[in-house]
C-alpha cells in the first residue's frame, strides 16, 4: 500500500477531506485514444495540481481538454501511464468503484446544462451525495447545508424549492457549483463554467466560486479558452505544454 | 430520490407520458372489463337456474335441451309426454317437479305454460325467488303473468288483453281466447322477464279446437264450455325437478335417462352448462387474447415513447454519469419510470373500468339481462395488473439496456 493510498483512506475513513495530501492529481505518461478512431490521440507526459491550488487551463477547442477531464474523471482510461487522484491510481479501480470515487472524490461544473431541468434546486445540490455515501455521512443536515450554500452563493431564499429549469443561466450555474462544493469534495473540475455568463456575471460567479472553493479546503482545476481570466488563479497551465495531440 | 426524480421527470413530460398512461389505461380497462363481462355472463347463465337439480325433456342434446328449456333458445324437438312426466313426479326421490309447455308466443315474446309451483320452485341469482311486482299470480284460466320486458316494451298494464299466436313468428292467433295480464313481474336479469307465463291448463284450453297444429275450420267452443272441460295436457315440453336429497340426483337421472316407455333426457344443469362453455369457450378464449393483444400494444407504444425520448435525455444522462452514478443507475431509472407508467395507467385503468360498469351496469342488464357486479378487485384482476407493471418494466428493458449503452458511451461528454 502506498503511503498516499493509506493517508486517502484514513481520510475517507474519518470524513476528513484531502486537502493536506501533497498532490491532489498526477497524469504521467499518459496516452488515450477514442475507440474506434485512429487519427485522434491524446498524450500526456506529466501534469499535477498541488492541492489547495487554483489552476486554469487554457487550450483551444480541439485540444483534448475534454479528453482530459473524462480521464480525470474515469469516464474513461488510458490505455497506458497513470492518472492518480487524491492518491489513487484510477485505473486500478473497476468501473463501479471508479463511478463511486468519482461521486466521493470530485466535484464537476459544465459549461451549461449542468442541472435536472425538472428536478428540484434542492434535489440537484444533494444528487452527487446520492452517489457518495461517505461524502454524504459528512454532512448532519445536507438540507441545511444545500440551504446555507445557496445563501453564500447568492441565490435567493426560495430557490431552493423551485424547479431547477425555471432559474436563469447565470443562477443555474451557481446551483451547479453548490452541487459540486457540497460535502467539500477534494477536488472540484469545472469545465468553462463562465462562458455562458456575461462578463459582469462571470466576475461575480468567479469570486463566489473560489470563496467558497476556499472555504471548502478544496483544490479547484478550471478549464478555459479564455486567457483573461488568468490572473485570478494561481497557476496557468497551456494544454499544448502538458498534452500532445496526433 | 431517485423514485421522486423519475416522477418529476415524467411530470416534466406530461404529454406523451399522459398519451402513453391513457393508452396503458383504456387497454387495461378493456382486458378487465373483457374479463368481467365473460365472468359475468357465465354468472348470469348459471344463475338462471339456480336450486334445480335436473331438467328433463325428450331426448337430443343435453345443451340443446339446457337452451330451450332453461334459455328459450331454440326448439324442442319432441315433447315428454304427461304420462312420462306423472311418472316420474311420482318417484319417491323427487322433492318437486314443474312443467314446462313451450310453443306459443304473443309478439316476439314467448309463451310458457306452468303449474304454480314455478313461482314458488323458481330461483334465481343465489336463490332468489320471484316476486310479483304488480298485481297478482293468475287466478282464473285465462289469467296470465308477464315478465319485466314484456311489460316494459309492451307497455302492458294488469288488467290489458293479451292475445296469443300460435307457434313462433306466426299469423294465426288464438283470438277466441284472449288472456288478462294479472301480475307483472320485478325484473330478474333472466329469460323469465322475457317470457309471457300461464298457467299449462291454459295451453290445452287455447288448443280445444285444433287438431294436429291445425284449427279445426268453423269449429269455436266457447270460453264457458272450455272452462267445464278437464283440461289435462297430453305432453309438456321439459320439467324441472328438485331431489329431496342431493345424493339421489345421479340415480334419479340415471332412471330417466334409462325410461323403457320413451327415449328421455335429464340433464344436470351445472353439467350442461359447463358443456356449453366449452363450446364458446373458443371465442371466449379468442376475446380474451384480442384484448390481451391490445395490452401488449399499449406497453409496445409506452417502449417506443421511451426509446424516442432517448436522444433528447443524453444531457441528462450525462448529469447523472458526472456525479457519479453508475450506468445500471441510468437503466434502472428507465425501468422504475416505465414501470410507474405501467402502474399509474394500470391504476387508471382500474378506475376506467369502474367507472364504466358504474354507468354501463343498468344499461347492459336492461338491454341483455346481464348483470355486472360492481365487487372490488378478485385476486385474479391484481394479478393482471401486477402483471402489467412487470410487462411494462420488462418491455422497458429492451431502450434501457440501449440508454446504458450510450451512457457508457458518452461518459459525462454528450457528443452528438
């Protein structure tokens, strides 16, 4: 057992999130292609995010950022090379197990549709928890929680019952990173979650965002094709210096 | 959560699901009410001749002499003499015996002659025993006592002269001899309210003068002489008899059966009537797997609803692959939302059928003397339904097996 596996599973054991682990992700020498497609194939000889850090990654569309994710996330694995996550090697992990790390180690926003559209706010917030006993044991009152999450994100007292398809784009994102940020998970991905926003929207939803990010002790890697945002985190990483494409 | 996030999503749809649940429902509502009808038609039929134990005429088919004794469906087509029926009225084994002289009609309306003991000995429905509903039994020769329908489609009165027709759909009429309706009976939901009853000297009397189904020509013998005469039949069409003990049935029916001085028949009515099931046992069974067929269309439909709305359901999918749920979570949430379908149209239906045999109840027992109870579900009807939700979960397999598949697929990535 290795010493990051044993620190990951004591954690989880007592609810505590990964935040002191040394790196929360570390892709090494990794190399996916999509089934059933020759020509694209993705390479990835070393990317790590520290934890607690604040990570953009800015890559055109067509750069495999997408690609990455999925991997980050299990969706999918490589056919060789590690990809390691809050200490555990994801490709060691069955698919079921890696659905379940999935659900208790990472938080995820998307660009847009992020939400049940018909489902309640309150319903979408606690889905991942559904998914992620231990992140969900965490939490005395995940009502309460979903409630106070809301607050600090701005949404307005009754949202929270309303039908998710009812909000406007720029509230349903903020539901979308409650979702992601409850039970504090390890690490949050958010895929272009600003691009659907205008641009004073996505200040606003920026410095929520990473408050509580912040707040939650999570590491947050946020994907981007839009370089202006750079400033705002603490390392900007090009997806040509880390990935290879063929 | 997940059971309220399928209902919510069906909600979302309510259209095509509200189609798909109607379809489930109004397929449903006619396999049960396929099922009640045949139920309630045999019922019916058995209950048209509750309390007999044997009915006896001349020798043909036990069901040929059920239906035109018991039915006044068809002919007979011989007669049981009177020595016959004295014969066996005075067997010790028989508790009662009533006879039956059918052959005459008034409009499209049967005549029947019988002593009194039929309103006595007739039951019907679980025992139930004619009741007079206007006026009285018949008292006096030309006195005659008519069914509900008669009444009802005749408009007759007590008190009104009835006139009776030789044979069926006949011209000659016994007109020297009208009738007086003296009592109406309540309706019953058998062939008795269809039928014009008098009393078996009255047959002989409006045949005095006919010679080999022929009036005699110039021959009338007036109602007064008639009345002196002792009219006592030459033969009866059928007789119904009770036993005095059940045990003695097979050996009373065996001794008629077996009678030296003419070929007879005595029939178990139970017997026979499970003998004529079997005959439209065919098209009952034909009915019942038309109306299955429609069932298994409704759950086709719900499986094509649900494979057409796969598309436009990828996003959501996805949402549900990122935070973690696994692919079989995808597929049984398909199936729990086909299987609420199949329940909610299931229930529905159930409340159709309801409502329908509410409203179609009296209408069907005036119109065929059918009676549908209105009970709460049998054992058997849950089954059906229980069986519906099950179809419905399982022909819902077929796109959810589909749905994991892309679910795989896409991951949390929808690329379309």
């Amino acid at each position: 057992m290795t010493p990051q596996r044993l620190i990951y599973e004591t954690c989880s054991e007592y609810g505590i999130g990964m935040a002191h682990a040394e790196l929360i992700l570390s892709l090494s020498d990794v190399r996916y292609r999509w089934p059933g497609k020759a020509s694209f194939a993705l390479a990835i000889p070393n990317f790590s995010v520290a934890s607690g850090e604040r990570v953009l990654l800015l890559g055109e569309s067509g750069s495999g950022k997408s690609t990455l994710l999925s991997l980050i996330c299990g969706t999918i694995t490589a056919q060789s090379g590690s990809v390691v996550v809050a200490g555990i090697d994801i490709a060691s992990l069955s698919a079921g197990k890696r659905d379940r790390f999935r659900a208790e180690q990472i938080g995820l926003i998307f660009q847009q549709f992020n939400l049940l559209p018909y489902a309640s706010v309150l319903d979408n917030i606690l889905l991942p928890l559904r998914f992620a006993p231990r992140r969900n044991a965490m939490l005395s009152s995940p009502r309460d929680i979903a409630t106070t999450l809301c607050a600090e994100l701005g949404l307005p007292a009754d949202a929270i019952s309303v039908q998710a398809g009812t909000l406007s784009v720029g509230q349903q994102q903020r539901v979308a990173a409650a979702r992601a940020l409850i039970g504090a998970p390890p690490l949050i991905v958010a895929d272009e979650p600003t691009s659907a926003l205008d641009a004073a929207t996505q200040a606003t939803f920026l410095d929520l965002l990473f408050a509580q990010t912040r707040a939650a002790g999570s590491t947050l890697l946020m994907v981007s094709h839009d370089a202006r945002l750079a400033d705002r985190f603490d390392r900007v990483v090009q997806m040509a210096d880390i990935a290879s494409t063929a | 959560m997940i059971l309220r996030l399928a209902f919510a999503s069906l909600l979302a749809r309510a259209l095509t699901v509200g189609m798909t649940i109607l379809a489930i429902a109004l397929s449903v509502a006619l396999f049960l009410g396929v099922e009640k009808v045949r139920t309630g038609a045999k019922a019916s039929f058995a209950d048209t001749i509750s309390g007999t134990d044997l009915i006896v005429g001349a020798r043909s088919g036990s069901v040929q002499l059920l239906l035109y004794s018991v039915f006044r469906i068809g002919n007979a087509t011989n007669n049981l003499t009177w020595e016959s029926y004295r014969e066996i009225a005075d067997r010790p084994e028989v508790d009662w015996i009533m006879p039956i002289s059918l052959g005459d009609s008034h409009r499209q309306f049967r005549v029947m002659g019988t002593s009194t003991a039929f309103f006595e000995r007739y039951k019907y429905r679980a025992g139930r025993s004619l009741t007079v509903d206007q006026g009285a039994i018949m008292d006096d020769l030309f006195d005659t006592v008519i069914g509900a329908d008669v009444a009802a489609t005749l408009n007759y009165k007590v008190g009104d002269p009835i006139v009776v027709a030789h044979g069926l759909a006949s011209f000659v009429e016994h007109e020297d001899q009208p009738f007086r309706v003296s009592g109406i009976l309540e309706k019953t939901g058998t062939p008795v309210d269809r039928t014009v009853i008098v009393s078996l000297q009255a047959i002989e009397a409006i045949h005095v003068d006919w010679r080999s189904g022929a009036k005699a020509p110039g021959q009338s013998t007036p109602a007064d002489v008639i009345r002196e005469m002792t009219l006592e039949p030459t033969a009866v069409t059928a007789a119904l008899v009770g036993v005095k003990s059940r045990l003695q049935v097979f050996g009373l029916q065996r001794a008629i059966n077996e009678y030296p001085q003419e070929p007879l028949l005595a029939i178990l009515p139970g017997v026979a009537l499970q003998e004529l099931w079997q005959i439209v046992g065919i098209a009952e069974t034909a009915l019942l797997a038309v109306s299955g067929m429609v069932v298994v269309t409704a759950l086709i439909g719900m499986m094509a609803t649900i494979f057409s709305s796969l598309n436009e359901r990828r996003r959501e999918m996805a949402i549900f692959r990122a935070m973690g749920a696994r692919p079989r979570v995808i597929l049984s949430l398909l199936v729990i939302e086909a299987a609420l379908m199949a329940a909610i149209g299931a229930i529905v239906g159930l409340a159709l059928l309801y409502i329908g045999l509410f409203f179609a109840q009296p209408l069907v027992d005036a119109a065929f003397g059918l009676w549908l109870p209105i009970d709460p579900p049998s054992l058997r009807e849950a089954w059906v339904l229980g069986g519906v939700v099950i179809a419905g979960a399982i022909v819902s397999m077929v796109p959810a097996i589909r749905a994991y598949r892309m679910s795989l697929a896409d991951g949390m990535m929808v690329r379309i």
